[in-house]
C-alpha cells in the first residue's frame, strides 16, 4: 500500500468540512510554497544600493586591498 492510499483511507473518513477544509489548506500551501521559492532566489542574489557610480566602487575596493609581503625562509 502506497502513501497515497494510506492518506486517503484517513481522509475518507474525515467529514465533508474537514476534507474541504483541508483542500483549501493543501492549495494555500502549494501558492505560498510557489512564491517562497522565487522570493528565496531573488534573496540569496544580493543587492547594494549605493549612489556611488560602478567605477566609484570599484576604486573603493581596490584602495582598500591590504597586502602583506610575506617572506619565507628556509
């Protein structure tokens, strides 16, 4: 006997409210589930709001490099 089956025997014995109920529930979640993925993408993509200009930026970054000459003697 599959899962399926298992689920269903359960919910047959549900009332007709309660089946309902639960449809309503399972359709809610697989909407929501739809948008969570995309806005969970779009979250891990980052994004710097800065009026500095992309060329700004980039100066930055690079001024602000510190090297270390390490020397290694054997």
């Amino acid at each position: 006997m599959s899962l399926v089956e298992t689920y269903l025997i359960w919910i047959k014995k549900l009332s007709v409210d309660a089946r309902l109920g639960l449809i309503a529930r399972i359709s809610d979640s697989l909407r929501k589930e739809a948008v969570d993925r995309s806005t969970q993408f779009f979250a891990t993509c980052g994004k710097l709001e800065s009026e500095e200009t992309d060329d700004e930026l980039i100066d930055e970054i690079r001024s602000a490099r510190y090297f270390r000459d390490k020397s290694i003697e054997f």
